[in-house]
C-alpha cells in the first residue's frame, strides 16, 4: 500500500507543478514592473569609455542604451560614489579603497586601463580631461539621468551606505526605474527592508535556490520578492577564462556544464518571465554571445560595448 500511496502523491505534485509552471499567475501576483530595458551598458560600457563615469553613462545613453548598470560604494566622508573595485590599484594605481578618501581627495582615473571584464584589454583616449575621467556622484548620474532606469550594484555591506542609496531613489523620485541588490544575499535583504518599492536583484544565494527548486518542480510554489534576475552568460564566461588559460580545469568544466544546462535553462527562464520577473545576462561583447541571449529568450542584455549591441539590435529588429 504504501508504494501505490508514495507514486500517486508523487504524480500529483509532478501535475501540479507543471499546471502551475505554466500558470503561476494563480498562485502569485504578476511582478508589474514600469520599464523594458533590452539594452544595457555594463558600468556606462567599459569598452567604450572610462567605466562608471558620466560621460561613459553620457555615450551610452546617444548609443540608445534602456539602462545604466553602475556599482557604488561610500567615501571616508559617507559620499555615494559610483565606483566598483575593492581599490583603486586597477583604475588609479593606488592601493587604497574609496573608504579611505574624502570625495575631494579621490584621484581620477588612469589615462589607461584594463577592461574589468575583457581579459588582456584596456580602453584609453587621451582626448579626454582629467575631469572627465573622475568619479561621480550617485547623486549627479540621478540629476544627468532622470529619466533612464538605473541597475545600482551596491558593493559594500553597509547599511548606511543602502540608506543613502535609498534617500537618493526617494529624493529624485526613481523608485519605479531603480534596480538593486549585491551579490550577498544579507545585502539584498537589507536593501528591501530599507525600500521594498524598489526593484531587487536576485543575490548569488538566491540564484542557487531558484536552480534547485526548478529541478525539484518546487519553483512554482516558491514567492519571489525579487523582480530581476540577472546572471552571466555562461558562454561568455567560458570565452572570457579562456583568455586567461589554455584550458579549463575538470572543475571549471563541470561548474560550467551545470550554468549552462540550469542557470539559463530555458523553462525556468519562461516560469519567471511569465512571473513578471525580468531576466538579464551579462556581459555580452559580440554578435555571438547578443544571439545566445536572443535564443535563450532574456529581457535584457548587458555590454561593455553599447554601440555594437545596439547595432545587433537594431539589425535584428529590422530582419523581424
């Protein structure tokens, strides 16, 4: 009696699940989000301009970008400023962190750097000032930018810091275009406890979560306070280690067979979509990688190079 009991139970839960895979409209409210961004430019496009600064957010807004992607971390004087390293060592040769400076004192960027995310590539023009290549103020890509929706990755476990971030969203009245969130999952609860009008990312914790309990058929029955997701390409994360080794570890192979069959699976991608939730990948450099992201169905695709997505995407649109 009990294998009979154990297999109906077992298929009732497996039709459920499907029923509601494809209807979670039933179980849960619809996320109703009050923009598209299907072109996104990671930190202003560091390919094309000196990254998370405001002429960098300037170019890619003229490219046509949707959205603005930028990190932030607070000065020794408790300024917001839109930055992304640990330290300045990569962009400035200084080994210090923001912290560790008043906002005056921070020096600008190197006339040459490396491109975070293209291994063994720098961007450098020496036709731009020193003043341009500066660090700004959260506050002055709010006031350059009213109208563009903003991806804020705050950096630094500090809740005076999501405080501050908060106080801005609400100063310049942002809540309905702003996205954030961290890679830590203790962050990410911070900033929706401070601000639940806001739209949250998942943090890493919570991606992993998300896989498992599509595997398991759970991720039907699952509330979601985020509204983003947003994850590597693992495409684009094979080709970028790439150029850093010869060949990938036994390791490596098998952490990126696992993103590639579940982190962008297909089903699950179309359950949060139909959710409400928006899906982003990053970060997407060439033609190739636009069109995985394409085929996998995202919302949005995030680029150093916002002039060559929006190239890709206009292309596309055209060929519809």
């Amino acid at each position: 009696m009990a294998i009979p009991a154990a297999l109906g139970a077992l298929i009732s839960y497996a039709a459920a699940s499907a029923f509601f895979w494809h209807f979670p409209h039933i179980l849960h409210k619809k996320k109703n989000i009050s923009f598209t961004c299907p072109h996104i430019s990671h930190r202003g496009g560091s390919a094309e301009g000196y990254e998370n600064t405001l002429k960098s957010f300037q170019n890619a807004v003229k490219q046509g970008t949707n959205m603005l992607e930028l990190d932030v971390r607070m000065t020794r004087d408790r300024q917001v400023v839109v930055f992304h390293d640990q330290t300045l060592a990569r962009v400035a040769e200084r080994d210090l962190s923001v912290a560790e400076f008043d906002y005056k004192e921070l020096p600008s960027l190197n006339s040459k750097i490396p491109i975070d995310t293209i291994p063994g590539e720098y961007f450098s023009d020496l036709s731009w000032p020193e003043d341009e290549r500066r660090i700004p103020l959260l506050k002055e890509v709010f006031q350059e930018f009213p109208k563009i929706p903003i991806n804020i990755d705050i950096k630094e476990n500090d809740m005076e810091l999501i405080q501050e971030v908060s106080k801005l969203i609400d100063e310049y009245q942002r809540a309905d275009i702003t996205v954030w969130g961290s890679f830590s999952s203790d962050v990410c609860n911070k900033c929706y406890d401070v601000n639940p009008n806001v739209c949250l990312f998942f943090s890493a914790k919570r991606v992993l979560v998300l896989m498992l309990c599509a595997v398991t058929g759970l991720l039907p029955f699952i509330p979601m306070k985020e509204t983003h997701f947003e994850v590597f390409l693992p495409m684009s994360m094979k080709r970028r280690r790439l150029k850093q080794v010869s060949e990938l570890s036994l390791k490596e192979k098998c952490l990126l067979w696992i993103c590639e069959t579940f982190l962008v699976w297909k089903p699950m991608i179309n359950h949060l979509k139909k959710r409400g939730i928006h899906v982003y990948l990053w970060v997407c450099n060439d033609p190739d990688e636009f069109a995985e992201c394409r085929k996998i169905g995202v919302t949005g695709i995030m680029t150093d190079h916002p002039t060559l997505l929006r190239e890709f995407l206009n292309t596309s649109k055209s060929a519809e």
